[in-house]
C-alpha cells in the first residue's frame, strides 16, 4: 500500500571526482546494478506518494539509468548553490503542493542501507512525534564524517562539520549518516533560514537540525545497528568494501535457501540471480546478470555466466558463458566458450575446448572436443567429431549449417555453409564438406593415400629418423 505521507528525496547530484572515473560514481555497479540503484529499490520497497532525484553532474546520462529503474521518478536540477541543503530546498520544491507528510532524505551513493532500516527509523520518527530524526552511527574512526552533538540530556544537540569542528568534537565517534526524516513544513521553513556562513561555503542541511532545535522542535538522532549499512562510496577502496559485504549477504541468503556454495570468498553473485535447490557452486565462479539455475545443477570451478539459463542436473565446468541456455542433465565444459545464441539440449554435451554461437544443439546430441560451432542447429542424438568446425562466413555475410539427427561425423571435419547434413548421414575424417549430405550418406573426399617407399633415407640420411627407419627394415627382414 502506497503510503500517502511519505515522500523521499535522493541526493544524486555530485560528480565523485575521487572515483577518477569517466562515469558518474553513482553509475559503478555492485552485484550487477548501479550504487543508485539499490538506492532506487530501498525507496520503492517503502512504497512512498513520491520519490524525487535530486541531479546535477553528467545529468542526461544520470537520468536515463534512474528513470528506466524506476520509471515514474521526479528529477530535479539542482543549480549553482552549493550544498545538501540546497540540494533538498529544489527537490522539496518537486512536491505536489498539497503535500503535508514526512519526508526521508537520502544519498545516491549509499548502496547498503535497506528498507527495514529506513522503515523503522520512520517508524520512531513517528512515535516520538519528531520533527526530524537523524540516522547515525559510531564508527571506530569517525574521520571526514560530520558529528553528532549531544546535549547534557543525552539528545541531539546539532551536528558539526569536520571542517567546522572544534578539536573535542573530533573526538566524537557518534557521525551523521545523511539519512533523515522530516516532517515537510518545518523542513521548508527552517531551509529558508540556513546560510553558507561555513568553512565550505555550502547551505548545509545539517543547519536545521539546530534551527528546529532553537525553535523548540523535537529532533532526535537513532544510531543505526549496523555501521556498514550507512557506508557511502567515495573511491574505488569502498566500491570494492561495499561490493564484498553485499556479496556476502547474497552468498549466505542463497546457503539459507539450500544451495551449496563451497568457497564464499570466491563465489560473485549478482543480486539478480537465481538458484534452485540443492544446486552446488564451485570455487571461483561468477553468476551475472539475469541467470538463472535450476536445482541439482553443479556450476564450476572457475566459471563465468552471464545472463544464462541452466537446467536442472547440468553439469558446467570451468566455462565463460553469455546469453546461453543449457539443458537439463547436460554438461558443459572443461575449457568450453558459449556465446550468445547457444541451446543446448537436454542431456547434451559441449566439450572440451569448445566455442559456439548462435547453435542449437538438440537433446543428446554431443560437440565432444576442440571444435567451433557457430550458427548451426544440430538435432538430437548427433556427435560432431574432434576438431570440426563450422566455417560460416564467407568474408561478407553468415551463413548456417543444418546437422540433422543422429549423424556421425569424422574428426577434423569442416561444414562450408551453407549446408546441410541429412538425419542419420556420417561422413569421413578430415571431410570438408561444401554440398548438402542426403540422409543416411557417407561424405568423404577422396583422396588417395601415397607411401613413398624409401623416402627419408633418400632425402634425411644420417638423420634419426634415417637410422631408426635402417634398423626397423633390418628387423623386418
């Protein structure tokens, strides 16, 4: 149910110059989507009236990836004045004007923070009737962080800038998260009132907390439970922080729900991913994008799959695979390469040092050992020999080959496509075949087989070979 005095705003105008990157930091992934992203899915989850960005830096680029992950957003261009203060006064400005609720603050680039967390901080925001409630945390190292300032009772003071802080409130351990809930009318009022008389020059939002404090409003801050939930990412140091503790928290919730996850600190799991029962995860792999898996399947070691489907039972060693599908009781792999476009069938087999694209491999059917299959359909219960390989272009276009069911091919073999190979045909090693195979034929090329007698004794003399090949005929005599 959509909660009609609830509003959020998101601060995603800065240009996170220390990810020294050509990206907008809010834009570097973890687990396969966007730090703003997860942002994003915190703020739907809590089911506001209204979500508002608040943008600036690469702002069309911003937008595109935002409004897509959530479509109906409000973005707000934030102008020349510097400062979260600022940033909040235009996003507050977004608002229909009707509006009267609360509304949450905060950041784009603090990927951790959920939903039960935000939630129950609007929770005691409204059973103590507050007017603004902050969300802190104690950290070991408070360094860089603006600090919360306590009175003699124990409540909240106001929160001090590192810049602007005096050497005892250095010593604070206590910091703002930049996570807040306000209640709209006060918020407004109180913005109105806030300068840029500071070490930065910047409307700080921090500024009225103290104004309300003056003026005889409850503020309050909630230390959060755990300090990593309110983590912002700054530099490519923390991207990597915040990626391994989310990763952690996908690995164990796929251990919770049956899966076998040998080694966790060399498991990476998307946050899309699915996983079926009884499934089992091998060392060093990676599960991207849209992938799915089945259960009783085993994946790895030392594989990759993006955006692949993986049916119950197969087996996928040591394999990169992108955009593939692989039927149930299949295997695949070691040393195998599937790009997008591959199907294979049920109880299938790719190989050793196999590549294919664009192939659909019927059920039973198996590419063994060391060939490249690309734009090819195979039927069912057909085994390409070692060493074949498709060769679908002709240095213009591609073209497809055609393997019907239940066809043996020799090793080192070559289909020149287009061409079509019919149900139960076989063809001979080293074949190259360049017309259509009609059912139940063999292909071969014939070319007769030549020993030229005496040969390396003519033409090697007083080599190893030569001796070895005197000694053999003497034997043999």
């Amino acid at each position: 149910m959509t909660d009609p005095n609830l509003a959020i705003i998101i601060l995603a105008a800065g240009q996170g110059t220390r990810m020294k990157s050509s990206l907008p930091k809010i834009l570097h992934t973890i687990a396969g989507v966007p730090l703003v992203g997860h942002v994003l899915a915190t703020a739907a989850a809590l089911e506001p009236a209204h979500v508002v960005a608040v943008v600036r830096h690469e702002r069309d680029r911003v937008v595109g990836v935002m409004s897509e992950l959530l479509p109906g957003l409000l973005i707000v261009d934030q102008d020349d004045v510097p400062g979260t203060g600022r940033a909040v006064e235009q996003g507050l400005a977004a608002l229909p004007e009707g509006f009267d609720g609360d509304v949450v603050i905060v950041s784009g680039d603090v990927p951790l923070l959920d939903s039960v967390t935000i939630a129950a901080l609007i929770a005691e925001h409204r059973s103590t009737a507050s007017t603004a409630t902050l969300l802190s945390a104690l950290l070991d190292d408070a360094t860089g962080y603006g600090r919360v300032v306590r009175g003699a009772d124990g409540g909240l003071d106001r929160i001090v800038e590192q810049k602007d802080a005096t050497d005892d409130e250095l010593t604070i351990t206590e910091i703002n998260s930049g996570t807040y809930v306000f209640g709209v009318g006060p918020l407004r009022e109180q913005l109105a009132l806030v300068g840029t008389d500071n070490a930065q020059k910047e409307k700080y939002l921090t500024d009225v907390l103290g104004l309300l404090k003056q003026a005889g409003s409850a503020v309050a801050a909630v230390p959060v439970s755990q300090p990593w939930l309110v983590a912002g990412v700054n530099d490519r140091i923390q991207l990597a922080e915040a990626a391994l503790r989310l990763n952690g928290l996908i690995v164990r919730g796929h251990q919770r729900n049956g899966v076998s996850i040998v080694d966790p600190a060399s498991t990476w799991i998307d946050l899309s991913v699915s996983i079926g029962e009884d499934a089992e995860i091998l060392p060093n792999t990676q599960l991207k994008g849209a992938t799915t898996i089945e259960r009783d399947a085993i994946i790895g070691p030392d594989t990759t799959l993006v955006d692949c489907e993986v049916k119950q039972g197969a087996t996928v060693k040591r394999t990169d695979a992108t955009l593939a599908v692989i039927g149930a009781w299949s295997t695949v792999g070691p040393f195998a390469y599937l790009r997008p476009g591959t199907d294979l069938g049920a109880e299938g087999k790719i190989g050793t040092f196999v590549e294919t694209k664009n192939a659909v491999i019927g059920a039973g059917s198996k590419v063994p050992h060391l060939s490249y299959v690309g734009d090819t359909t195979v039927g069912v219960g057909s085994n390409i020999g070692a060493g074949t390989i498709t060769a679908n272009y002709d240095g213009v276009n591609k073209h497809k080959t055609v393997v019907g069911s239940h066809v043996r091919t020799g090793s080192h073999n070559v289909f020149v496509a287009p061409v079509r190979i019919g149900d139960g045909a076989y063809s001979g090693a080293g074949t190259v075949i360049r017309k259509d195979v009609a059912p139940g034929a063999l292909a071969i090329n014939v070319a007769p087989q030549r020993n030229m007698a005496g040969w390396v004794e003519a033409n090697r003399a007083g080599s190893a070979a030569a001796k070895a090949a005197a000694e053999a005929s003497e034997e043999t005599n």
